[in-house]
C-alpha cells in the first residue's frame, strides 16, 4: 500500500443525473425532523450501484398525491394493494426514480422523484450490485400482500 506516497486522484464514477430504475431496500415509518410530522422513509438502489439513496413521503397537505406517485413509479405495489402500513413489505420491488446529483457528486432523489415506468420505456432492467455487508442475490419482491396467518391450534405449537 502506498501510504506514504499519496496522490490525489478525481473522483471516478460516471454517476449522472436522470431516471433510474431502482429497487426499494427497506421502507420505514418515522416522523419528519422538520416538522414533525409522519414520513415514509424508503432506502433505495440505483440500478448499476452499490448506493444507497434516501426518498421521502411526509405526511402532510401533499401526502395522498405524493403517496400516489410512489405507487404509480413502483406498480408492484399498486397492483398489489401495499398500503404505508404495511412498507416493510416493499422491499425488493423496482420501480423508476429521478436522481439528481448533491454537492458531492453522489446521488440523491429529485424534489420530485417519482416516474411512472411507461414514461420511461429505454431504461435497461434493473442490474443488482451487492455491498460487502449485503447478500450477493438481490431481496425478493412479496408478490402478494401480507394476509392473515390462517388460525393455528396452539395444541401444535413447535415450541
């Protein structure tokens, strides 16, 4: 390693602004520092990185068309009728988000990032890049919303 004979080398990514396909990570319920109102908190993966990039649907005046977009850029979800309730279940799904580049130049969601997949239809698919944290197969998509677990006779309990 050379540790003493350090140069300064440009950043090397070929990140660009635009729309991506990208593929929820975890969704979480949380409140709004600024305002402390309900959010959405959805951790997403550009397709073709290993980044993470933060969205977020507060609960507010905007929330039911800005929820509304979210289901339309990830139709997975809207087929399957996933409510805020239950958004530990939308990992995995892919939909399309625009990223725009913060000072850094690493990514982040527009102020508007929700892209309805049709209006979009050159996008390549989804291409997963794993961290070294992470497994090497992308999570799987529930392809049915959660339903009740079916009534259990306690008699057969395994434990």
């Amino acid at each position: 390693m050379p540790w003493n004979d350090y140069s300064y080398t440009e950043n090397q990514h070929a990140w660009r602004p635009g729309i991506y396909r990208c593929m929820i990570l975890a969704a979480e319920q949380t409140k709004s520092n600024a305002s402390g109102n309900p959010m959405l908190k959805i951790t997403l993966r550009p397709s073709g990185t290993s980044s993470k990039v933060y969205a977020y649907i507060v609960g507010n005046d905007y929330f039911d068309e800005n929820f509304s977009r979210f289901l339309d850029a990830f139709p997975q979800l809207k087929e399957q009728n996933f409510t805020k309730d239950n958004c530990f279940s939308f990992r995995g799904a892919v939909g399309c988000v625009k990223l725009v580049l913060d000072d850094n130049g690493f990514f982040k969601a527009a102020k508007y990032p929700w892209i309805p997949p049709g209006s979009v239809p050159d996008l390549p698919a989804f291409k997963w890049y794993y961290r070294n944290d992470e497994p090497v197969d992308p999570p799987e998509f529930l392809s049915a919303a959660l339903e009740e677990l079916p009534p259990s006779d306690e008699g057969t309990l395994p434990f």
